[in-house]
C-alpha cells in the first residue's frame, strides 16, 4: 500500500516533469525547490530506476520517466476526478460525457433520451460518436459505449445489460415477389444477403431454431454495408434480405415497406449492453444515464 509519502512523490514527480523545473513544480505544490528535489529521489529509490536526468543546464526525462509519467498523470487525474464527484456539493450532473454508440440506434433511439436528459440537466455537455466500429472505450478515452451483441472483451470495463430484443430477418416485398421467401434458415446461402461489416469481418446471421440455442449461421453476403440505417433502406430498396435489431426495422415493418422471413427461426435476441472504464464509475453523469437508459430498456423503448 502506498503511504502518503509515496503519494506526495508521485506528485512531485509530475509536476517536475509537467515543467522540466524543479523550481517551477515547487512553486505549484507550494514545496520549497530542495524538498521537491528530494521527494523526486526517494520515488526513484523505491522504483530502483532513474526517472529524470539532471544537469546544470536542464532537466530531462528518461524513457522510463516518460513511461512513468504517463501513467502516473493520467492516475493522479482520475483520484482528482473521483474526489469531486465524492465531495459535498459535486453531485449535481453536469460536465462532459464522451458516448459512443452504434450509428442507426444511435440517431433514432439514444439521441432523443440523451436530449431529454440535457434539457433537464443544462450542466452536461455531450461529445457524441455513432459508429459501427467497436472502439476500445478506455483507449479512445470513452465515458460510455453502447454496444450490441456479445461483449467478449471487457477488461476493465463495466457492463450493464440495458435490453434484449429480437433481430428479425427482412425483406422487401419487392425482393420476395422476385426471389421468392426462404422456406427455411439453409435456403438463405441461395439469396441475396445483406450484412453489416465488423472490423472488415462480415457478420453471419444469428437464428435459432424452435426449441434449439442461438446459433451463428454464416452466409457469403452480395453487400456489405457498414452502417445501421443504409443496411435497412439497401432491404427496403429490394436489394436482399437483412437481419437488423427490432427497434431499426419496426416502422418499416408496420408501414409494409419491409416484411418479415423466417420469423419462426429468427428468434434469438440480441443484448444491448452499456459499457464503462471502471474509472468512470464514480461519475454521477455517466450513473445517471446508464440508469436512465436501462429504465428505457425495462419499459421496451430501447
């Protein structure tokens, strides 16, 4: 465990390296400048490396010092930012929330309840991204990320499961008077599929089959589109069959601009889930959607 003295070094450090002076560091931390200098050397002591190169002239970070520091900055930045959202007073939901979510869900479902939630909190302000990409929120240094489907990889991270809905596979009935309905999920490898694109990976069809699992049924796509919405206007256009979430499809559905195939093998559900660096979860804002949006999804308007 760390003792306050090895606390007070870390940010001696940083501060030296911030200003490459030990005057101007001892300034900010209100230190005297021999007392920096020595908190600086007890740090390097315990790590057992040389984090800064002195000389008469100037200071000059190692390329260990320049690792360290990039750490050590960006750990100091989240206890500052956990202390303000802990202190009296700091509550209130307000500053920048970085989001990012898929592009078509994104526009028609999360961007009307992020809206609400601004106008009842003026003090938030949004950065929003909507692509189909998956992002690595810690990389990308995300507040939150809405993600549909499997989450393998959440190291790090915090995962909400806000809703399930189901992916029906579509068509117009265009395409159906030309092509004719698949009669059952084989005959799909014989139509004109239409898949999005995942990291250049063309993603297959889920189904499942009365009374079986959910299962990946992959098919050699005639397009491949990588965003939400052109998928479902390219069905709706007659270009093939689609498999989109229910909530992107269900106005086509209803107006007759799209019909649904294979409904009794297309039931497997699809997971949104909200994710979050587990640094982030000490901000009221990003709480404060994330249980807003699963009340959505408990109420089905996600």
């Amino acid at each position: 465990m760390a003792s306050s003295e090895h606390f007070a070094g870390i940010q001696a450090f940083v501060e030296t390296a911030r200003h490459l002076s030990f005057t101007e560091a001892a300034q900010v931390l209100g230190l005297t400048k021999s007392a920096v200098g020595k908190s600086v050397s007890r740090l390097e002591a315990r790590l057992g490396i040389t984090l800064i190169h002195r000389s008469t002239r100037r200071l000059v970070l190692t390329p260990d010092g320049e690792a360290y520091l990039s750490v050590a900055r960006r750990a100091l930045d989240e206890i500052r930012a956990a202390e303000t959202s802990l202190s009296t007073g700091n509550r209130e939901i307000a500053g920048r929330l970085r989001i990012d979510a898929p592009a078509a869900w994104g526009r028609q479902v999360l961007l009307p309840i992020l809206t609400g939630i601004t106008h009842e909190h003026p003090g938030l302000h949004l950065s929003l991204s909507f692509t189909d990409r998956i992002i690595d929120p810690v990389e990308e240094k995300m507040d939150l990320v809405i993600r549909f489907g499997e989450t393998a990889d959440t190291t790090g991270l915090i995962t909400r499961k806000l809703a399930e809905q189901r992916a029906p596979l579509v068509a117009a009935p265009s395409y159906i008077a030309r092509r004719g309905a698949p009669q059952m999920p084989e005959d799909l490898t014989r139509h004109d599929c239409i898949t999005g694109v995942r990291r250049d990976v063309p993603i297959g069809y889920r189904i499942a089959r009365e009374g079986g699992p959910a299962e990946r049924l992959r098919v050699t796509p005639t397009h491949e589109i990588g965003d939400g919405s052109a998928v479902v206007d390219a069905a709706i256009a007659g270009l093939g069959i689609a498999q989109m979430p229910w909530s992107l499809v269900a106005g086509p559905l209803a107006d007759g601009r799209l019909v649904e195939v294979l409904a009794d093998d297309a039931r497997a559900t699809v997971g949104i889930h909200a994710l979050w660096p587990e640094t982030r979860h000490l901000l009221a804002r990003v709480r404060h959607v994330v249980d807003v949006l699963a009340a959505k999804g408990r109420d089905g308007l996600l």
